[in-house]
C-alpha cells in the first residue's frame, strides 16, 4: 500500500512523519519543497508533479482552506484528474461542510472515493499521534483508511456521510474561537480594573467560567510566546466557515460573526502567523 501526502505544514508535516515512522511507504508533495526536506531524508519521496499521485492507493490532504484544496485536487495538473478510479481521498482539512460535498461529488464523478477527515488536536497531538479524526463518508472507506489513522492520531469518530465530518469541525471551531475571544477580552478588563494578569489566571483558569483548552494556552500567554500551535489567520478562516455554513443551513451566528472580524483586525496588525491566543495580546493593547 502506498500513501500519498499533500500539504506539509504546521499538522501535515508531523502528521507524514508518523505515517514514514510506522513504516508506510510515502510519496509526499508540498506547494513550498523546502519544508519536506526532513521527510525525504527519513525516505518519503518527492512527487514533483501531483500527477505523481496516481502510484498511491490513499492520498491525504491537510492544507489551509477550501481554495488550497480546489486548487490541488481541481486546478491545472490537480490530482484528482490523475488518480485511477476506485482510489481512496482523504481530506482532513477544515473546510466547510458544502464544499467538502461539492470535493466527493468531483471525485465521484471521476470514480474516485472521498472521506472528509479533519482533526481535532493542534500542533502538539499532531506531533505525538495523538490526534482525533473526525470523519464523513462511507464507513468502508473510513475503515479502510482506520490503520493510517491510528498511526497519526489516538481516535476516529465516523460521524455521518459526506460534509459531516467537517459540519462538526466547523461547530467545534466555532466554539474554540469565540471563547478564546471571551476569555481575552475580559482578561483585558480585569487589568484595565487594576487585577493582575497573574492574580486573574490564578482564579479564571481552571475554574467553571473558563473553557479547559485555555489551560493549555495559559503557558504561552505568561511567557508571552505566541509561536503558532494553530495560526490566527486559519482561526479566522475557521470563524468564516462557521458564517458560510450558517448562512446556507439558515442559522444565524451573531458572536461568531463578530469573532471573524475580529481575528481579521488582528490579523491586518500583522499576528496572522501567530498562535489564535495572540488576540489576548490583541485585545490588551
Ligand atoms: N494548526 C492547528 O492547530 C490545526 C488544528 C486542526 C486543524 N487545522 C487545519 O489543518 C489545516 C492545515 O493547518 P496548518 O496549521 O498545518 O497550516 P499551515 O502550517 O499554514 O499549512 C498550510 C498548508 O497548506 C498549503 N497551502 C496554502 N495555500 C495553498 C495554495 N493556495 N495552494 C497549495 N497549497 C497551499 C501550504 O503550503 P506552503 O507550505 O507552500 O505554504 C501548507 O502545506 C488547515 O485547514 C487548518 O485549519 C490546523
């Protein structure tokens, strides 16, 4: 079995490199070469046109947004027109849940299977394998893939058929977004009130009112260190996509909407590239 792997960034990278360490054969492709330097040393081999793809059973994309993704699978010499029919596409990116449907009627239509897969866990758990896959698609096709799953995560949830996998990414992400926001605007307050940020910590995080993932972000804020685990900008995307997905299943999302524009503010200050938790930073100034 040989697997393909296209979009080797921040979770990509790591992801590949747990496929290479249990022992799969991998062929690998990245917009920018420099960042599989570490992979083609540990043996993954350079597909230099995405048409390289059509040797593997299973290609896996992880990359920033549904354009990326159009534009890999779709676009001039996209891969998708070179796989041969009955192969397996597993998208573990977050995109929204109508154009994860619109990526497996194009694979349908050119006999190709498509999984939405995408993951909850950042930076961290992409690292340890311990990621979840959250997927939609047909059940054979998510177990087909389960063995290369449990190399690069702890768990998979099959959630539902196409676009269902990432319709619960999306809410997840919403979730993530606006309580970061909530936190770190009253954060803001409480110092702008003369509290500490220390004292503030010391009583918020932990406790009922704040969500459990701050507590794994409170290192980053004390030591002001904002190196992205998960980028603002992809945030910001991520609060976009909950907006498009509302707006097409006719729900509204007031904060949410909010929220997106204010990761833009700060992305258009130049944290974009930094971790989400930098709205903190944002928001104090
Ligand atoms: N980081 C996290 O904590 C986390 C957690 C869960 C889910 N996610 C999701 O996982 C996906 C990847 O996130 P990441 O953190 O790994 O982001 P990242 O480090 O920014 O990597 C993005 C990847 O997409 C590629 N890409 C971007 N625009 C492209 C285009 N127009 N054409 C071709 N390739 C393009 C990049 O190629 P280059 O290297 O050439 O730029 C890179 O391989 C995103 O959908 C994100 O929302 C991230």
């Amino acid at each position: 079995m040989k697997i393909g792997f296209i979009g080797l960034g921040i979770m990509g990278s790591r992801m590949a490199a747990n496929l290479l360490q249990g022992g799969v054969e991998l062929v690998i492709h990245n917009r920018t070469k420099d960042k599989a330097t570490s992979l083609l040393e540990q043996g993954a081999v350079w597909a230099e046109n995405l048409s390289d793809m059509a040797a593997v059973d299973i290609v896996f994309t992880m990359l920033a947004h549904p354009e990326a993704v159009a534009a890999i699978a779709l676009g001039p010499d996209g891969f998708l027109d070179h796989l041969p029919p009955g192969k397996l596409w597993i998208d573990c990116s977050t995109v929204n849940p109508s154009f994860a449907r619109d990526m497996a009627a194009a694979a349908q239509a050119r006999g190709i299977r498509h999984v939405d897969a995408p993951v909850a866990g950042t930076k961290p758990q992409a690292q340890n394998a311990e990621l979840v896959f959250i997927a939609g698609g047909e059940a054979s096709d998510v177990a087909e893939a389960d063995p290369y799953f449990k190399l690069m995560g702890q768990r998979v949830a099959h959630v539902g058929g196409h676009g269902m996998g990432v319709a619960l990414k999306v809410v997840v992400n919403a979730m993530l977004g606006a309580s970061m926001v909530v936190f770190a605007e009253s954060m803001a307050l409480g110092q702008a009130l003369g509290l500490s940020q220390e004292i503030l910590l010391n009583t918020v995080v932990g406790s009922a009112v704040a969500a459990p993932f701050l507590a794994g972000k409170r290192p980053k804020i004390e030591q002001d260190d904002y190196e992205a685990q998960f980028p603002l900008r992809w945030m910001q995307k991520d609060m976009h996509l909950a907006a498009v997905a509302a707006y097409e299943a006719g729900a509204a999302m007031p904060v949410a909407n909010a929220t997106k524009e204010l990761y833009r503010l700060a992305d258009q200050k130049g944290l974009g590239d930094e971790d989400f938790c930098a709205i903190y930073k944002f928001l104090r100034q």
